[in-house]
C-alpha cells in the first residue's frame, strides 16, 4: 500500500505538474491569442493607414502632374516672351543704327552749311569789295569824265 501511495503520490504530482504546464500553456495560448488578435488589428490599421496613403499618393501625383504641365505651359510662354523679346531688341538694334545714320546725316549736312555760310559770308564780302571798287571806278571815271570836258572846253 505504501508502494501504491507512492505511486498515487507520484502520479498526483505527476497530474500537478501537467496542470501547470496546461495552466502556462493555456496562459500562452491566451497570450498568443491576444498577439494574434493585436497583430490582425495592427494588420487592419496597416491596411487601412495603406490605403489612406494611396489615395493621398494619387492626389498627390495628381497634383504633380498638374503641376509639370503649368511648367510646360509656362516654359512655352517663356519661350515665346524670349523670342517676342528678341525680336524687339533685334528691331531696337535697328533702330538704333537709324538713328545714328541720320544723327551722322545731320552732323554732315551742319558741317556743309556751315561750309555753305561760310562761302555765302566770303562772296558777300567779294561782292562789297566789287562794289566798293566800282564805286571808286565810277567816282574816277566821273572825276577824269570831268577833267575831260574841261580839258575839251
């Protein structure tokens, strides 16, 4: 009987070791059920925080795409602006070089009327000289005219 107490004694801390062991299964379990079921929730929340990002992302691209073609459009103008402004300068150049042609003209054509005034001032002046000696001719003429008809007398 003391064999079988022993036995008995044996199997009961034997049936209290595999209680312990189902208790700290059964608490893992629990746990891992736990895990398991924070783990689907965090997975749901990853699903869900995905999506929210995509659908951010597509807005985003959206708007980068309307945004490279503003750029496009805005380069072309650019172009355009830079062409029309090239013209206008090239058109300025032109002008310019006009200008400075006839700036040149008028500076040629003063120094030819001054040349002209000149020559003008010079003739007046031969004039009165011719004037001057024709009076004096005539005065002598009208002088020797004199003496000569009282000479003749």
């Amino acid at each position: 009987m003391t064999e079988a107490r022993g036995k008995v004694a044996e199997l009961n801390l034997e049936s209290e070791r595999t209680r312990g062991r189902l208790e700290l299964q059964a608490k893992q379990i629990g746990s891992i059920g736990e895990r398991l079921a924070a783990g689907e929730a965090e997975t749901q929340e990853l699903e869900a925080r995905h999506a929210r990002e995509l659908a951010e992302l597509e807005v985003h691209a959206k708007a980068v795409a309307g945004i490279e073609q503003e750029g496009v459009a805005l380069q072309e103008k650019m172009r355009a602006k830079t062409s029309e402004r090239d013209a206008l300068q090239a058109d300025l150049r032109q002008r310019e070089k006009g200008l400075e042609t006839a700036r040149q003209q008028v500076l040629r054509l003063l120094g030819e009327a001054s040349n002209l005034r000149n020559q003008l001032a010079q003739i007046d002046e031969f004039l009165a000289a011719v004037e001057r000696d024709t009076a004096r001719s005539k005065k002598e003429e009208d002088g020797a005219s004199g003496i000569w008809r009282a000479w003749k007398r």
